[in-house]
C-alpha cells in the first residue's frame, strides 16, 4: 500500500496497518449505511412513520461517521477506499435480507447489522490504541458510542 507524505509522527509501517483497519472500517459503514437506507425505502406495517424516520436517521448518522472515517484514513496518508463498489466488495456485514418488508423484520435486521458493526468497531479502539494511535482509537470510541446509541432506538422497538 502506498502512503503520501505527511509529517504526522507516525511510522510509516504503523500508518500501513492503520489505514487498512480504517478502510474495512469504511467499508462496512457505508455497507452498515445502505442497510439503513434499504430498510427505510421499504418499510410496511403499522409503525411505518416512525420507523421509516427511525432508519432515515441511522442512515444519515451513520453517514457521518462514514465521513470521519474516510478523513482519517487521508490524514494519515491513505486513499479512502469509499466507492459504492469497494464497499460492496469488501465489507465484512452480512448481506441485509431484500425479501422483507415488516417492520418488525427490518428492525431484526437492522439492529443486527448495528450489533455486528458495533462489536467490530470495539475491537478496533484497542487495536489502534496497541498501535500507538490514541487519535485513531478515540475515533473508533466515538463511532462505537454512536453506533450504541442508534442500536439503542432501534432495538427499543422490540422491548416492552
């Protein structure tokens, strides 16, 4: 992997596996992102509004971090390997079912694309945080505590 210059203090070995753990980070969120929007556009049942609002924001804050991520990755030297296509090919989430259209379904769904891209990105704080990359691994906490948060309302659609 070739890296451009930067005078950032990091080895250029370090910045190799750095970027390549935020590049699969990239990838599954903006898979975790499309997941999102997939659940929005199709949507049915009773809690239509609500949910097709619900999986709107997840996409649209998920979007944000897609963004943070990609940063990172040119800060320290990387491409930011975000196409639609690169995603596709690389992310490590499950495939989102196309078949469903029940609310209830969806928020299965959805809650365990969260799930799996939250536990991915815990990993990740630590292992940057090994790497000597304390920024990096504070990006990872702050995606991880969003991440929570929009599991959070989404799964609250199955408690009671």
């Amino acid at each position: 992997m070739e890296l451009h210059n930067t005078k950032i203090d990091l080895a250029k070995g370090k910045r190799e596996k750095l970027v390549a753990i935020l590049n699969q980070s990239l990838a599954d969120a903006a898979d975790l992102r499309s997941q999102a929007k997939q659940a929005h556009w199709n949507v049915k049942g009773p809690n239509f509004i609500a949910l097709h609002e619900l999986f709107d924001r997840v996409a649209t804050e998920v979007d944000v971090h897609v963004d943070d991520l990609a940063e990172r990755i040119t800060t320290l030297g990387g491409v930011a390997m975000g196409t639609v296509r690169l995603a596709a090919a690389n992310s490590s989430l499950s495939e989102y079912p196309h078949e469903i259209t029940d609310g209830t379904a969806h928020v299965d769904a959805l809650s365990s694309a969260l799930a799996d891209f939250g536990k991915k990105v815990r990993k990740n704080i630590d292992v940057t945080d090994e790497l000597g990359d304390k920024d990096t691994s504070d990006l990872f906490t702050g995606v991880s505590r969003g991440i929570d948060k929009l599991l959070w309302f989404v799964e609250a659609h199955h408690q009671a």
